[in-house]
C-alpha cells in the first residue's frame, strides 16, 4: 500500500506508511469516510445530513450492533458519546476472542483497513480549533458522530483482530493504548460538550489548549498503534519471505509448518546446498570440523535458553532462533554427517524438539504452567542427548595431523599418523606425495628430486649416493657405503675399530705406513 500522509492541526504533520504483505493484498473492504455516500461494502461511514434526519437506526458492520448511535436530531449527542466510548472502554477489558473479524482476511489487511480508518480519524481530527467553535448545533452534531464512528471503529477493529498478533508483549501493550485511547476520548467528548453549552466565542477560546492536547493525545496513541502494528508485520514477512509463503493459523500451527519443514528437507536424501546456501544458513561463516559446528550449535541452545526464561514470551524471536538451530543442521549434515543410520537418529531428536517446541509455545499462548513444565523438560533432555551423540562422533573422527582438522574424505596413513590428501606434500614444490617416494626430514616431506637437491650425501669411494636404509659409514672425510669402507691398499674391510685415513683413503692397520706413517687410528663420526 502506499505511503500515506496525515496531519493534525496546523504545523503538525505525521507520516504514516501502510504495508500489504507478500502478493500484495490489498484491502476487501472499503470505507466511507467523512461526508462519503452510498459505501456498499465498507464500514458505513458518516453520511452528511442535517438536524432534520430521521436516521435512528444507523447501520455499522464495523463497529457492531452493541453500540446503538442515537438519533442525529436535536442537541449534540455528546453526552450518549460519552457512553459508547465507556461502552467501548469495557469491552477492551474482556479478553481477546481467538477469532478474527469477517471482514478482515490476515494481518495485513488488517493493517490496510487501520491505516484508512487512521487517514480519515487524522484528516477529520485536524480541523482547527477556530471552526468548531463556530459551528451550530448541527455542524458539531455531525462533527461528533464522524469522530465517534471512526474512533469507536478504530478501537473495535484493532481489539477483535488482536489474535492475528502472536507477540504476546505486543498483544497486551496494544491492549493498554487501546484503554489510554479510549480514556482520552471521553475527555475529548467532555471537552466539546461543554463547548456546546458555551454561548460566547470568547469563552470557548478558553478550552482551545485543553481540546489541542485532548486531539494531540488522541493521534500520537493512534499513531503508536499502527507504527507497531506496522512494525510488527514486517517481523512477520520477514519469516514469511525465508520460506516463501503467507503464514495462516495459530503460533503452534505456523511453528509446526515451519519446523517440521525444515525436517523435511534434512530427511530427503540427495538433497546438496550450494556453499552460499550454507553460509547463509551460518550467517557467512562456514565451521571447518564438527566440534566447531557443535559449539556454535551449543551457544544458540543457551541463547535460547534464555528466552525461555524471559517473563514474556515474544514468538518471533523464539521461533527465529529455533529456526537458525534447525538450519544449522543442514549444514552438520551436509558437512559432516555420512553415516545414515546417524542421520535417522538425529532427524527423530530433531522431531522431538520440534514437537516440544509446538507445545511449548501452545502452552505459552495459553498461559498453562503444567504444560510449559512437561515441553521444556523434553526440548533441554532432547539437546542432551545430541550433545552426546555429538561428543561420540567427535571422538570417532580422524583429524589430520599437518592441519588438526577433522578428516572426512581422501586420507593417507604413514606410520601410523593419518594426512588429508592434500596436506601431506613435499614441502618445498607443493607436490601432493600419495602414491610417490617421499622422504622425511626433522618431520618434513620431500619428493625425491628436492630432497637430492637438499639431503643427498654421496659415497666417497663410489661416488655414488647413499639411499635412506643403507648402511653406511660417516667420517670427517665423508661418507662411505658399507661395502666401500675397504682398504684403500689391500680390498679388504677394515676394522671398524682400527682403520685409519689419509686425505680421502682408507687404510688398515697393515697398509697404515702406506699413508705415510699414520700412528693413531681414525674413529668413526
């Protein structure tokens, strides 16, 4: 709906915005306000007329057969005003009907018919003060009785359709403006009666501050009124736009459509999500193992603990941080869950909660403490045992030891110690090892070719390379195969505990002067 703008008075001047809901309804009643004619099918507004009317019976779906108008002839009907508005009054003390009116079909059209109702009251209220202090009898007849319809409407209206508002808090505060709005109206009507009985102009210029703060009083809880309920709807299209539909029933049948859709969908197998899919789910941040993703669940649990004790109950909230932990499961199961018979398990918890929840919002609604007691004790022994099951699957889990996280596809096992795939290379060109020679040096992989380049040491004798598990012997000289630690003179393997080396020879002990007179044998590095 369009925005729309209303004024009170000169200098004043409120803006207020309508809201039709997703496929855009729009209003099915229509309204005749102020001096309209013939409204078929709307809440009949005031007709103009003059003193000479013989209206007596005045037609008014809207505000409903207990509120009888009297007549429009003779003096002001200010006093029989008064009545109604204390009528109206009583009634808002009685407790909301859980029906809706017939003419209004959710709550956004709720909202459109308020706002029309709240364009014509503001439109009528911002007469100025100078002209109606001049009007005859006649005139603030008919002043009065618009006034009176389009307020007593108001009151109706927002009072039988309070059961579209699932806020409980939101509810009761509504209740109290509603009660405040009705008090200063009869202050209001008692205000122009006594300007009715006041002959003198200068006189009736006395009341002009009272009647101003009487009006002011009257469209700021109007204005209150519909801001909330405003508000309150865009809450609601919120959630109806994150799953694509209106939302018709009460809180525990809107709640069951939503949780156990959620269900649903975790319960049909091939179902994948794309990653910005998942991330939207984990509000942009992805976990990278499954004792991060239970921590996270963990945390929403106790935030939602916390409305559980809260003295009021507010049902978007609670249902919006139900619905972020049921997501948050899409992504655990997509992520981290393979195991189908683990998958069954935790789905049938999911049901469990989601039907704890239902009930604990019924009751909640209801206001029955026995029930509120038996939902929450079987929604906190539920996310136990989850936690447990949580714990045993973390305990199950490889975790690579290169990076600490948690191995769920391709693995390599060396020496007992598990990698992912891709984290156990070489670690100067990046190579992926599996399946290669590789080597390990101070807990560092190599390929072959960079480990040469790096490590290699090569034989003295033979000049060629020692290979990791060969038996070789390491000197200050260099290094030399086992089968090249020979006697440079005679061939022979020389005792490793009495050899000695000249420059890059090795000799015995017999073929030692060859060396050119060695006396202390060589040791062994």
């Amino acid at each position: 709906m369009d925005s729309i703008s209303v004024q009170r008075g000169p200098g004043v001047h409120e803006s207020t915005s309508g809201h039709g809901g997703p496929g855009v309804h729009g209003s099915t009643s229509g309204h005749g306000g102020p001096g309209v004619h013939g409204s078929t099918s709307g809440y009949g507004g005031p007709r103009k007329g003059t003193g000479g009317s013989k209206d007596t019976s005045f037609t008014n779906p809207l505000l409903g057969e207990s509120f009888k108008l009297p007549s429009p002839t003779g003096e002001p009907p200010v006093g029989e005003m008064i009545d109604l508005v204390e009528d109206a009054l009583q009634d808002l003390l009685t407790p909301v009907d859980s029906s809706i009116s017939p003419e209004v079909e959710d709550l956004y059209a709720l909202l459109d018919l308020i706002v029309s109702l709240t364009k014509d009251l503001f439109e009528l209220s911002s007469k100025p003060f100078d002209q109606i202090i001049i009007m005859d009898n006649s005139a603030l007849r008919i002043f009065i009785r618009d006034f009176a319809i389009l307020v007593l409407t108001f009151m109706r209206i927002v009072k039988m359709n309070l059961v579209l508002i699932l806020d409980i808090p939101l509810r009761s505060a509504i209740i109290k403006d509603l009660q405040e709005l009705a008090r200063a109206v009869v202050i209001f009507f008692g205000i122009v009666m006594k300007l009715s009985y006041i002959t003198t102009e200068a006189e009736k210029r006395g009341y002009s501050s009272a009647f101003e703060i009487a009006i002011s009083t009257i469209t700021t809880i109007i204005t209150k009124i519909l801001v909330a309920l405003k508000e309150y709807s865009e809450r609601q299209q919120q959630l109806e736009a994150m799953f694509g539909t209106s939302f018709h029933g009460s809180p525990s049948e809107i709640a069951s459509m939503i949780l156990l859709r959620i269900i649903s969908e975790l319960s049909q197998e091939g179902v994948v999500y794309t990653t910005e899919q998942l991330a939207s789910f984990a509000e942009g941040k992805l976990p990278s193992e499954l004792s991060e993703a239970t921590s996270k669940i963990a945390d929403m649990v106790i935030g939602i603990s916390q409305l559980f004790s809260q003295p009021t109950f507010d049902f978007f909230s609670f249902i919006l941080a139900l619905v972020a932990i049921f997501r948050y499961f899409i992504i655990i199961f997509q992520l981290f869950i393979k195991d189908n018979s683990i998958r069954i398990k935790l789905i049938q918890l999911l049901k469990r909660i989601a039907d704890s929840a239902i009930e604990f919002i019924s009751a909640r609604m209801e206001g029955n403490a026995q029930r509120i007691s038996s939902s929450l004790k079987i929604f906190v022994e539920s996310f136990e045992l989850m936690d447990k099951i949580f714990v045993a699957l973390t305990a199950q889990i490889m975790q690579c030891v290169k990076c600490s996280k948690n191995i769920t596809g391709n693995y390599v096992e060396v020496s007992g110690l598990n990698y992912h795939s891709s984290c156990f290379i070489c670690e100067v060109c990046k190579m992926e090892l599996a399946g290669k020679r590789y080597y390990i040096v101070k807990g560092k992989e190599y390929c072959e070719a960079d480990y040469t380049k790096l490590f290699q040491t090569f034989c003295k004798q033979c000049n060629k390379a020692i290979t990791p598990g060969q038996q070789y012997y390491k000197l200050a000289v260099g290094s030399f195969h086992g089968d090249c630690f020979i006697c440079h003179t005679c061939g022979i393997p020389v005792d490793k505990s009495a050899f000695y080396v000249k420059d890059d020879f090795i000799a015995c002990k017999d073929h030692a002067l060859s060396l050119i007179h060695i006396s202390e044998p060589t040791r062994l590095l």
